[in-house]
C-alpha cells in the first residue's frame, strides 16, 4: 500500500512545531452603545424602505443573527407581544 493508507502513525507529526504560531481566533465583538445604536437607527430610517428598516430594527434591538429572525413569525410577537 504505497498511498500510505493502513499505515501507523508512531509519532505526532506537528509536536515540533512552535507555541507561538499565529491562531485564527475571531474578532472581538464591540456592540454598539445605546446613543450609536440610537443614530444608526435615525439614519436607517431615511435610508431604507420600511421593510428592511423594520429588519435592521428587530436585528439591532434583539440581537438575533439574521437566521434566528428569519425563522420568526407573525404570532411569534403578536402573541406575546415581544420577541
């Protein structure tokens, strides 16, 4: 089996590598603050049609990721009156 499958691996093959290596962590997340939200809301108003401004409200103020509202429905907040 020359395509090395079956065969044993006696030693980690990475353990001489550097502590040290760059790592792919992902960015810090900085949440706006309540007055940049609330400017970046003013300005959407003017910007956006009411449809997608509605959206960009509900993702800013509740901070659902775009799959979680997707999947809201209409007696998801008529019902309870909240998200």
């Amino acid at each position: 089996m020359s395509d090395g499958i079956g065969r044993l691996v006696r030693a980690n093959p990475v353990a001489d590598l550097s502590d040290d290596l760059p790592r792919n962590r992902p960015p810090e997340i900085e949440p706006l603050e309540r007055d940049e939200l609330t400017a970046f809301l003013a300005e959407a108003t003017k910007r956006l049609d009411p449809a997608d401004y509605l959206r960009t409200f509900v993702l800013a103020r509740t901070g659902m990721r775009v799959g979680e509202a997707t999947g809201l429905r209409v007696g998801d907040v008529i019902e309870s009156r909240r998200i």
